[in-house]
C-alpha cells in the first residue's frame, strides 16, 4: 500500500511541475485561481513561490463564473491572464462563458485540474467531474486532455499550446490536467 502511495505522489509531483512549467511558459501578469487540495503544489508556485513575482499578481476568484468575467476584462485590457481551477466548477461558469468570452470571442485560457475517477476520495466529486468533457462539448468550448496517455515532458509544451490556440480562435479553451494518477 506504502508502494502505491508513494508512486502515486511522485505522478502528482512530476504532473505539477509539468503544469508550472506550461503556465509559466506563458508568462501571465495574472494568474486566477480557486483553492484546490489537488491543485495545492501548482498554487503554493504562484502565490509564495517562485512564481509569486513583480509585475504579476495572482489572486483567489470568488467563483469561476466570476473568474469568467474579470478574466475577459483582463484580455480586453491587452493583459495575460490564465486561470487555475477544479473541473467540477465548469457547471458554474457555463453561462458567462458562453455569453461573453465565446459569444464576443474574447481569448479565454484555462488551466481545469480533473477530479474524479480511481483514486478520488470524495464522492460527490463524480457527478460532475465524470461528465465535464460532454459538457464542454454541448457548449461548444473546446478543450485538451492531459493525463496518463500523454507523456508528462510534453505537459508543459501542450499547455503552451492550447493558450495560444485560445489566441488563434479568440474563443476560451481549456487544458484538462489530471494530477491525479489516471
């Protein structure tokens, strides 16, 4: 059991470096977050370590849709915003992302750490987790995956990617990263 732990805990690292690594390729001025246990190592970067540095401010969003729309007026304003948060708050933010960033095509980036799936402790973590792909979908948004079928050195490069894919399209994108193990 101390075997599985321990090899699951070195994924969890190798997979947040990569994810740090990718959004400081980017190089954001903001960096906009909700708290996350499973996010606990790419936040701890940005808000106390290296990654908490002059001419970027990072700051917790009160909810994602929230999130949604301070991050537009970020991109409005000629500004380099991502935002980091959980998969199950997709449901919240679908109706400002599809009546602002994707209605006006405003380039919106996020970086969505999955939950769910083998290994999850929280239950009620499945209902939403479980369907966020199909979600995005119905809306139209689009998203890439990271998880164990992509190899953890092209993590970062992907994440790179998908930002500027959000650029290209002038519409938000997501990058689904799963920390966990799956």
């Amino acid at each position: 059991m101390a075997d599985e732990a321990e090899r699951l805990a070195a994924i969890h690292t190798a997979r947040s470096r990569a994810v740090i690594e990718g959004i400081e390729s980017i190089d954001p001025d903001f960096v906009l977050h909700l708290a996350s246990s499973t996010l606990g190592a790419v936040l701890a970067h940005f808000l106390a370590g290296p990654g908490a540095r002059a001419g970027r401010t990072v700051f917790a969003m009160p909810r994602e849709e929230e999130g949604v729309a301070v991050t537009c007026g970020l991109e409005l304003a000629g500004r380099r915003p991502v935002m980091v948060f959980q998969d199950n708050g997709v449901g919240n933010l679908l109706t400002v992302l599809l009546t602002l960033p994707q209605a006006y095509h405003v380039p919106l980036y996020g970086v969505v750490a999955r939950r769910g799936g083998l290994g999850e402790y929280n239950s009620m973590i499945h209902t939403v987790s479980e369907r966020v792909e199909a979600i995005l979908d119905a809306a139209g948004v689009r998203w890439f995956q990271l998880d164990a079928r992509t190899p953890v050195e092209a993590w970062a490069p992907e994440i790179k990617r998908a930002w500027t894919y959000s650029r290209t399209t002038h519409r938000p994108v997501f990058t689904l990263v799963n920390l966990m193990g799956g």
